[in-house]
C-alpha cells in the first residue's frame, strides 16, 4: 500500500487530491472520492456561497470521511465562501488562482488544514510561513488556470523551499505520475482531468467523450494576453479566442467572450461556444470507471512500479 505523512495529517487512507474543478466537482464527486479513501474537494469556482454550502451538506450526507473546498480567489464570491468553509468546519480548504494569506488566520481558527495551491516556489515560501498545513504544487501541464512552470521542475524546488508535505498536480493521470512525484520530493498527487470520467463526475455527455477521445496534442492555453492563462482543450470557441486574443480586441470583449463558456460546455455540452477545460494528461484518460476504483487503480499501479525500481539500482 502507498502511505506517506499526508495520510496521517488529514486521515486519509490514500495519498491521492481529486482536483476542485469549477462547475464540476460537486459534492457528489468529492464524497465519493473521499469514501473511495482519497481527498474529494468540492469546487467554489465562480459559485456563491449558498451553492458551495449545499454540496457541503451534500458531501456530509454521503461520508463521514475527510474532504475539502476549493476557493477559487479570483471569484467575486471569494471572501463569503471562505467564511461558509469556516462556519462548516470542513476538514480542508485549498485555494488557487492567488494568494490566500487574507483568510488563513479565520481557517485556522475554524480547526481548518490549509493547503494551497502554488506555481511558484516565492509563493510555496510564503504560504508556508502564513501557516499552510501543506502545499500543491501544481505545474502548467493541468487544465484550467495555470502558471509557468511544468510539474517536472516545480515539485522538486518547493520540496526543497519548504518543510511541510507537498502534493504534485499537473499532468499525473496514473500510478506512474504518482511513483513520479514521490520521486520528485512529493508525498502526494492531486488529479482533476483523470476524475471527470469518473462515474460520479456529473458533465455533459459532450465533455465526457471529448475526454475519451482526446489525443496528446489536443489541449492549448489561451488567455496570456490577459495574465490568465487557462489550458482547455482546443475547440472552436478555445481558437476563436485565440484569434481574437491576438487580433487586437479589447479586454471587455474578451472577458465578454469568456464569461458562461464554462457553463456552456460542462452544463450544455454545447461543442462549439464551451470551454472544454482539462489537462495534458487527457490522452491518458481512457474509461468511466467509478472514482474509487481510480484511486485504488492509481496508488496499486504506483505501488507496483515502486517495488520494482531497485532494477535500476545495480
Ligand atoms: O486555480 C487553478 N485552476 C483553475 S481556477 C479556474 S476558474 C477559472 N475559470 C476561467 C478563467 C479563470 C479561472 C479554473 N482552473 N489552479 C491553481 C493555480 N493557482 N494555478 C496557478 C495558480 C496561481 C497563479 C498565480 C496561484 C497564485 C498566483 O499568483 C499569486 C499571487 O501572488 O497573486
């Protein structure tokens, strides 16, 4: 079995972070994730606080067993649902998209584990000294915003900044991407793309075989013009952006553009104006299988690659 001090610090079973992807990660997702004995983590994304409150209630009627809330910091929401974290003493909160350090002290308070999501070892640092319980270091190769950095170089040099756990995110969909992190100074993973073709993952019938069917070069990233970047798969609405992106229009019509794409392709399935958000690692998703099949799958496979690579050693 694989096991690694982040089990012991949040009770979990396996060292495996089911991805908050906005619009998608429910609390459906998240309590089957976290019975199957890893950590699901509902999404906040854009929602108000009264959405991200009932798929907590949601996920505690389906497990008495640890999981977490994203706060994406960008949202104009972001303050409310990170009191709704607090007054729901959820187990953990993880953040992305910015800096967290204006919330932690409440969290704390609450009994909350902190653990933030971070693309830079400047941020790692300073999360850490702000009272992160652990960190996600989480490279370019994964869907949705990204920073600069692949998951290669990152996990290893905040492994090396910091002393407290660090989860990979970015591009593992498999128990090699997890026997990989440990390797690199990780003691964890979080994976969002391999988890919507989880059975308990509720998308667009749309979405789910644009997954299935997606190829090692079919993701891109749009949005640098406007320090957001964001990987998604590329279809007609991810170009038209990108024409648009360096065709000189304006930022209004490019948020314009943007704004309910999202919705569009995880609700609608609508293929032509939906932005498919995933990761690299899309091409190594291939079945619906029930979410806590994948964590067991995941940590089985990593167990067995890491009991044969003493070959390597001569
Ligand atoms: O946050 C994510 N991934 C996301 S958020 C999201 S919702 C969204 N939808 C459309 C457009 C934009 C957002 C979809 N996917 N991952 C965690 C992450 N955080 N990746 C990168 C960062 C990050 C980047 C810069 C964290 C901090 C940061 O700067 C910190 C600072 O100092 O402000």
């Amino acid at each position: 079995m694989i096991r690694s001090q982040i089990c012991d610090l949040l009770g979990i079973r396996f060292p495996v972070f089911q991805g908050g992807m906005a619009w998608i990660a429910d609390g459906k997702l998240a309590a089957a994730v976290s019975e199957g004995g890893g950590l699901g983590i509902i999404a906040s994304g854009n929602a108000p606080a009264s959405y991200v409150r009932e798929q907590i209630h949601e996920a505690k009627k389906r497990t008495d067993k640890p999981f977490g809330v994203n706060i994406m910091l960008m949202s104009p929401y972001a303050q409310e649902v990170a009191e709704v974290a607090a007054q729901e003493h959820v187990a953990v909160v993880t953040t992305g998209a910015g800096n967290s350090s204006r919330f932690m002290k409440m969290w704390e308070s609450a009994g909350i584990k902190v653990i933030p999501v971070v693309a830079s070892v400047a941020l790692a640092r300073l999360m850490q000294r702000t009272g992160a319980a652990a960190l996600i270091a989480e490279g370019g190769e994964s869907g949705g915003h990204i920073g600069e950095l692949s998951t290669m170089v990152l996990v290893p040099q905040v492994a090396d900044a910091v002393n407290i756990p660090v989860i990979a995110a970015g591009g593992i969909a498999d128990g090699r991407g997890l026997a990989a992190a440990l390797m690199l100074g990780g003691c964890g993973v979080q994976m969002g793309t391999r988890f919507l073709s989880a059975q308990e993952c509720t998308i667009s019938p749309v979405y789910r075989e644009k997954i299935l069917k997606a190829g090692d070069l079919c993701t891109m990233v749009t949005g640098r013009r406007l320090g957001h970047p964001v990987r998604s798969l590329r279809t007609p609405f991810a170009r038209e952006y990108l024409k648009e992106e360096y065709g000189g229009a304006s930022d209004e019509s490019l948020e314009k553009l943007g704004t309910g794409a999202l919705r569009k392709a995880v609700v609608d399935g609508d293929a032509m104006k939906g932005c498919f958000l995933a990761g690299q690692s899309a091409a190594m998703v291939k079945r619906v299988q029930p979410a806590a099949e994948i964590v067991r799958e995941v940590t089985d496979e990593a167990e067995t690659i890491l009991r044969g690579a003493a070959k390597w050693v001569q």
